[in-house]
C-alpha cells in the first residue's frame, strides 16, 4: 500500500534526516523561522490530529484562507457571464461564494469528512485539502498562456491577468484542484465570443508570506498543530518518522512525482479515496471540488503524449505571454522590468 512504512525506508529516511530528525515537535517552528528565503518549503497535514475544528461553522484553516485572499476573489458582472462558441456551459460561483465545504474559485481550501472502516473499527478521518504544489507541476508545463508559475519557495501560483480560463490546468492535475469562475478575465479584452472561459483559482501556498520567510495562514490558524512548516527535506524527514511512529502512512511524496505537501494517516490512503468516492456518489456529487486521494499517480509529464504536449504547447505559451506584456504594457499595467 502507498506510502507504508517498512523497516528498510525507516532507516534510510532516518539516516537522511540526520541532525533535524532529532529536533523535537515543540520545537520546530521556532527552527522554522531561522530558515532563509529562497529555500523550497513543504508541510505536514498530520490526519490523527485535525478534527475539522468541531463545533466551529467553518475550519479556521478554511477560515484563515478566506480572509487573506477575499480582496483577490472574482466578482464578475453578470452581463459577461455567458457560454463561449462552441459551448452552451460556463462555470459561474459567484452567487455561492460563501460554500466552504468543497473547492470553488472563493474557496481554496476545505476540510473533507470521511467515514472509514480499518482493523475492524470505523475511523473518522478529516482531510484539509488543497493545491499539492507538485515538484514537477502538470500544469504549469501544460498550460498553453503561460499563466502559472513555480516559485523558489515552491509555491504554483495563477496569474489572474493571464489566465485565460481554458481549464487545461485542472484537466491535467490529478486531484482537479484549479476552479474556473466565468465573467472575469484577460479574455474579456480579447475574444470573449470565441476563446476562454473566465480564470482558474487555486491556493498559492501562501506565496506572498513564504517570500517574506513567513508560514501560510492555514498552518498559524491551525488549533490542533495539525499543520506543520518547514523545509521540504524537513517535512518530508517528518512525515516518515511520524507515519513510523504510528504505524501509518505517507501521501503526497511519490504521487504526481512528488509534491511539497504530506499527509500521515494511520489509516491506509487507498481506503480514505474508496471512501471519497463511495460517498461522492451516494449523494450524486459529480461537480468539480471535491478531490479524491488516489494512490501510485503517475506524472503525465513523464509520458511520451505529456513530453509532446509540453513541447508543443511552450512555444505557444511563450508567444501569448509576449502578447500579453506587450499589451498590459501598452495600458501601463506592467513594470519596465517585466
């Protein structure tokens, strides 16, 4: 099973850990904040310890999310919320912006609720989902505008003034992450009768706070420490040494080729997605938002289709791009140096 921890990975793990596996739990953060701009940062979502915040409407994490990037949310007007030649759908959230319990494009993480059966007991396990922030990102090397980008610190982020809302991005991504609100975009000054569909949103891993050398909100708003910050290595070094302890299981370290966020479950991660998916369809939820967990993924950029992809749609991206700062220089919205 994905992620199990055997003698031989626990000491091999333990053996690259070196001097930070010894650092105590306590004490972490305070390690944590010595650490320099510029290096590349993970986490640790420790599943034995969130409990979706019981007896709070909303989870803080979603809650923290929400009240950071509010001033970033779309607000369309409804005159350009409409289908594009040759669609008769468009994806328009803008009169549920308040729903905390899926991804949307006002709501860029969320605590999923499962129910599952292991060892013989039924297990109430929380999930706080959200952008991985792979190592190898599909969707940055898939988008044909150019729009996302990787920074030091490993935050994938969407620029909003370039995307074009075309969704290849969440066609690509494993989990589905990225959400698309129609009525907003670059594309309206273009071709709205013909190309784009609004923009894509996403958490950003906070990428605004890691640049300063400070933590993302969901991992400060967490009241269970059920989110931990580090270094990649140092998360990662965690997940396994924690996963050891309890017997458990690591997620988020090969799937995708890798990604900056771990989850630690006791419970096995195949039977956590059986159980998203069971209860996804007992109540027909078939809408974009609510990931499943599987297993084993593979990165599409390591196929053969995924490297023509890539090749065939950089020169394309590079030229939108070029187009597009040349034309948000002509209106002044860009910097001499960009």
């Amino acid at each position: 099973m994905s992620g199990q921890i055997t003698r031989r990975t626990f000491i091999k793990r333990t053996a690259q850990a070196g001097a930070v596996s010894t650092i105590m739990l306590s004490g972490i953060d305070k390690v944590v904040a010595q650490i320099p701009i510029g290096i590349e940062k993970g986490t640790v979502i420790d599943l034995t310890k969130c409990d979706g915040c019981k007896g709070k409407e909303i989870p803080l994490c979603v809650l923290a999310c929400r009240e950071k990037n509010e001033n970033r949310f779309p607000q369309p007007k409804r005159e350009d919320i409409k289908p594009y030649w040759p669609q008769k759908k468009f994806e328009d959230w803008s009169d549920k912006q308040e729903v905390t319990n899926r991804l949307t494009p006002y709501n860029w993480t969320f605590v999923d609720h499962v129910q599952v059966e292991h060892e013989g007991k039924i297990e109430e396990v929380f999930l706080p989902r959200r952008c991985m922030h792979c190592d190898h990102p599909t969707c940055l090397n898939l988008c044909p505008f150019g729009a996302i980008k990787k920074s030091k610190e490993g935050a994938v982020t969407i620029d909003d003034g370039y995307c074009m809302g075309g969704a290849k991005c969440r066609d690509v991504c494993p989990w589905d992450i990225p959400q698309r609100q129609a009525g907003v975009g670059l594309y309206l000054k273009l071709v709205p009768e013909l190309a784009g569909g609004g923009v894509m949103y996403k958490c950003d891993f906070c990428a605004d706070l890691l640049a300063k050398g400070e933590e993302p909100v969901c991992k400060t708003a967490c009241p269970k420490n059920a989110i931990h910050f580090g270094t990649k290595e140092e998360m990662r070094n965690l997940a396994y040494n924690l996963a050891s302890e309890m017997n458990g299981y690591v997620y988020g370290d090969k799937e995708n080729g890798g990604t900056s966020t771990f989850y630690v479950s006791k419970v096995p991660f195949e039977k956590i997605n059986e159980a998203i998916k069971k209860d996804k369809l007992a109540k027909g939820d078939e809408k974009p938002g609510r990931p499943t967990m599987e297993v084993a993924i593979d990165n599409e950029l390591e196929s053969f289709n995924g490297m023509m992809k890539s090749a065939l749609i950089a020169p394309l991206a590079g030229a939108f791009a070029a187009g597009v700062v040349a034309y948000r220089t002509m209106k002044g919205k860009v910097k001499e140096d960009e």
